[in-house]
C-alpha cells in the first residue's frame, strides 16, 4: 500500500475582488482538496471575497542578488 504524505499550502485570501489576496496562513493536508476545505474552515474570520492555495513546493524563493 503507498503512503500518502502531507504537504504544506500557503493559503491567501482577499477581502475584496478588486484587492490583492494577501498571505493569511498555512495549512499541511493530504490533497489539495483537504487543503481547501481546511483552509476554509481555518482562516473563515472575514468574509473573503477569494481564496487561494499554493503547493509550498509551487513557490519560488527570490533572493536578493548581492
């Protein structure tokens, strides 16, 4: 039988359409599915207009040249 890992989803959200979404938190799941519906339900404080998640692997880290 596979094991299935969790990986981290960077959630964000706005509260309005015409806004940027913003970084509003972190949430670790199975499948991107759970990831949603964990998302949802953990950053639900305002009423977004979107939301958004991001496979953490998805996300390009930007260095600043020296």
């Amino acid at each position: 039988m596979a094991t299935v890992t969790e990986e981290y989803y960077e959630v964000f959200a706005a509260e309005r359409a015409q806004e940027p979404p913003r970084h509003v938190g972190t949430v670790r799941a199975r499948s991107v599915k759970d990831a949603a519906v964990f998302a949802h339900t953990m950053y639900d404080e305002f009423r977004w207009a979107e939301m958004f998640i991001v496979p953490r692997r998805s996300i390009i880290p930007v260095v600043r040249p020296e």
